[in-house]
C-alpha cells in the first residue's frame, strides 16, 4: 500500500484508502475528509507504466500545473498521467477537468468533490475509490474498473462508461482491460446525476442506482443483474432495456402519462392566474396552488415567472425550471426538485424544508431575507432538506 505524498497541508496527498469520514459541510454538502492517524511525511511515491518512481515533488508539480492550465493561467500544462501508479492518491476537490487517467491504478484513491470535467479516464482502476460529490460531466469511463467505488450525488452528466478493452505493452508487458464480464461490479452511483450518460455493455450487475437522475441515458447490452434502481429518474430511458424486475424500480419517476399530460391545461391555467395576481398586487387572480402536483411537463414555461408565494409543498418537479423567476416566500417543502434550476431567482423568504434539492442549481439566486410590510422577515429555510450535489455559486445568502 502506497504511503503519503505531499508538499504542504493543502497540496495533492497520496495516502492508504482506509478511516474515510463523511460529514455535512457548507449547504448541506457532503464533505468527504481521509481519516486522520496518516504519517505527514512522503514515504511511498508512485511510478510509471514501466515501473519507474515519480517522486512526491513532480507528481505535486504536475497536478498544479494542471490546475493552472485549467484555470487559464499562464505556465499552465495539461497533465498526462496515463498508466501511472497511485493507489491512495488524494485528490479531493481538485480541479482537474480534461486530465489523462487513462490505463491508471487509482485504486483506493480519493476524489471526493473534484472536478473531473471531460477527463480521460478510459480502462482506470478506481476500485474502492471515493467520487463523492465529484464532477465528471462528459468524462470518458470506458472500460473502467470500479468495483467497491462510490460515485454519490456526483454528477455525471453525459458520461461515457461503455465497455472497452486497451492493451498496453511495456518492458514488464503488462496488459489493462477492460471490465471483467465475470466478476461482478459492486459500485455506487446512488443519487448521481447521470443525464445522457453512456452505459452500454458496461457490467454493473450489483450497482446502486438508487435515487440517480438518469434522464436519456442508455442501457443497451448492460448487465444489471442485481443492480437497484428506487427511486431513480428514468425519464427517456428505455425501462425495457434494464431487464430488471419491478422490485428493483420501486418509486422510480418515468415519462409523464396521459393523466399528467389531461392535468396540463389545468396547470397551465393556475400559472397565469398566479402571473395575473402578482402583476395587479393581488387585485385579480390568485396565487398559485400546486400543492401535490406533478408539473414536470410546465418546465418549457416557467422560466421568467412571477410566481410570488406559489405553493409547492410535497409537488414533483425533477428537472423543472425556474430560471428568472419570482418566488418570494414561495412554499417548496418536501417537494422532489432534483435536477431543478433555479438560477437567478429571487427567492427571498423561501422555505425548502425536507426537499429533495440533489443537483439542484441556486446559482446567482436571491436567498437573502424577505422583509413583509407588517416588519415580520422570513428566511429562506433549508431545515432537513437533501442539498448533496447544489451549487450556490454567487448566490445572494
């Protein structure tokens, strides 16, 4: 088992895969910390496809400047670490969008909130690896080994995990594969996100789908097996092409059927009455009552709303959008809004409490107080509600 690697507390640490501890951090995030009782001191460097150490300095050198050619900054250089050894490497939240993995022994290691964007990580072994929370939109996972790996409420949007084969001969003559189409791949993706992901022909018969947004993913030729999908958003999935028995899609959230599609003009209605209501200071119409609802098909609409204190309490709404709108002391508790998009909105006063808010966007939202005439101020309440996976990015709090 590799040792540690480091240059200062902050730096890239390569460390045994042992004590991770999962905790609530800011927004309700999971944050993912390696156990403490770890020598500080570089003890085990990794090495190359041939067996060559790296030693602890270049490996840090190399994630650094990586992050700078990630963030544009000038020296920055793209990292290749293909068919590198680092068992027990932790990368936690480092930004690594487009780095090449490919081929690499990652077992054990760490990712927990990196930013793993487009990487390359085609045939890496990442057995027993920690993706908590991590990005890997459009990230290439062909052939991966990730058996024992967790990927909760990581997004995974657009993923390329399809089954692939790379052989690579080196002085020692060593050869990767891909997966083994006879060992079984115990692996989490509970609460991911997946929309668009890839999974044709990848062997994940014993994988936890529980409560992922698989929206337009493929499954063609997948062995699941054993996998289980509670609760999982399947919309535009071919539910025909999992083979898996009702037990194992319990709760999930499929296409909407005719009575959702008969209940739109009803719900159509309700909005520009609620429109009405907010634009004539409560003179005529009413606000909005979608309490129970499911207003998954409003989503092309609702953009740009005035909605002030519309209520949404226990309303299924995966993926809606409510970009611009105007939702001051607006209802939403224990509402299903994963994947939702509330960007830019003005949601002063709001109250979220035991929603479902995995994936769910805040960007640049107005989440500060909301003073009434009487001098009563409401917070925006966010008690018990599931924020694993929510960016609040330059939201106003």
């Amino acid at each position: 088992m590799s040792g540690i690697i480091t240059a200062n507390e902050s730096d890239v640490v390569a460390m045994p895969a042992s004590g991770r501890q999962r905790s609530l951090g800011p927004n309700g995030a999971i944050d993912t910390a390696v156990g403490s009782g770890h020598s500080p001191e570089a003890q085990s460097p990794g090495c190359d496809s041939q067996g060559a150490p790296i030693s602890a300095a270049h490996f840090v050198a190399t994630i650094r400047s990586h992050e700078d050619y990630v963030s544009r900054c000038r020296g920055g250089r793209r990292a290749d670490l293909r068919f590198t050894k680092f068992p027990g490497v932790n990368l936690r939240k480092r930004r690594l969008d487009g780095i090449n993995f490919s081929g690499a022994n990652l077992q054990g290691a760490n990712f927990a909130g990196a930013s793993l964007d487009n990487a390359l990580l085609s045939c890496v072994d990442l057995t027993r690896a920690n993706l908590a929370v991590a990005s890997l939109k459009s990230a290439d996972l062909r052939g991966a080994r990730v058996q024992g790996a967790s990927f909760e409420f990581a997004n995974m949007d657009g993923v390329d995990f399809r089954q692939a084969t790379i052989v690579v001969t080196g002085n020692d003559k060593w050869t990767i594969v891909g997966q083994d189409k006879d060992k079984s791949t115990i692996v989490s993706f509970a609460n991911c996100s997946l929309k668009g992901a890839k999974l044709q022909n990848a062997n994940l018969k014993d994988a936890n789908f529980d409560g992922a947004i698989l929206n337009g993913a493929s499954f063609a030729g997948t062995t699941l097996g054993n996998a289980s999908f509670e609760g999982a958003v399947l919309v535009g999935v071919k539910v025909a092409e999992l083979r898996l028995p009702p037990s194992r899609l319990k709760n999930c959230i499929t296409d909407p059927g005719p009575e959702q599609q008969s209940r739109l003009p009803q719900l159509m209605h309700i909005l520009e009455t609620a429109q009405l209501w907010a634009e004539s200071g409560g003179r005529q119409g009413a606000a909005a009552n979608l309490e129970g609802e499911d207003i998954r098909l409003l989503a092309p609409v609702m953009k740009n709303r005035k909605l002030t204190g519309i209520k949404c309490r226990k309303t299924l709404a995966v993926s809606a959008d409510f970009t611009g709108c105007e939702l001051q002391g607006a209802n939403f508790d224990g509402a299903d809004l994963r994947g939702a998009l509330f960007i830019g909105a003005d949601l002063r006063g709001a109250s979220f409490q035991g929603a479902n808010l995995a994936h769910t966007s805040f960007r640049q939202a107005n989440l500060l107080p909301l003073q009434l005439k009487s001098g009563v101020t409401l917070s925006a309440k966010f008690d018990g509600a599931t924020l694993d996976g929510a960016n609040f990015k330059e939201a106003l709090r």
